[in-house]
C-alpha cells in the first residue's frame, strides 16, 4: 500500500483497489466487508495520520465496515467515493462523526437518483 500513499499530501489512493496486484492469484475486492475493515486496520495501524482517502471504482455498496474505526479516523477530511454501488442515503449516515470537509459520490446510484 505504500506505493499508493503520498506522505506530502497525506493522502491514500485506494482506487480500483482489486486491481493492484496484477499476475497475482488472489482477488481482494475492497466491496467485501472483512477486505475493506483489514484494509482500514492497516491503515490505522501505519498511516494513522491520512486525511484523504480515494476509494472510487471499488464496487463498494455498503459503508458500515467504517462504522467501527470512526472514532480513529479523526484526521480524515477527504472521502472519495466515486463510482461505486451505493444505493441509498442512508448508507452515508454511517460516516457520521467522520469530521469530512470533501466527499464526492459521482457515479453512485444514489446520486442517480436525485436528479
């Protein structure tokens, strides 16, 4: 994941996650919820300090594999959720306590759906 951090910006490029081990044997999609809750372990665990993270173009349909790491993630003010499956408003509800500043949705159905 270190490739996909920019230490100068903070911020974390987690776009078309599955994507990132080319010739490998093994799919992780972040869509699923034991993927994306390891993932943001490690970040957590590496990266504590990261104020912006990209997770457009994962498939993602479902935000509460966040919802326990929320209170950790007080640094984060940039969420780029772009062109995933999320279909309803309130799946956004689960980032409630994340202090966002920027959050981009284009590309979801729910956005779709509001005209």
């Amino acid at each position: 994941m270190s490739d996909r951090y920019n230490p100068t910006t903070r911020a974390l490029n987690l776009s078309s996650f599955h994507n990132s081990f080319p010739g490998k044997s093994f799919y992780i999609p972040l869509s699923r919820s034991t993927v994306m809750q390891k993932v943001v372990e490690i970040i957590l665990e590496h990266i504590p300090e990261v104020v912006a993270i990209d997770l457009s173009n994962n498939q993602i349909f479902a935000l509460e594999p966040l919802v326990p790491y929320i209170d950790r993630l007080q640094n984060l003010t940039i969420l780029y959720l772009n062109n995933n499956k999320i279909t309803n408003m309130r799946y956004l509800s689960k980032l409630k306590g994340l202090p966002l500043v920027e959050l981009k949705m284009e590309g979801n159905v729910v956005c779709a759906d509001l005209g």
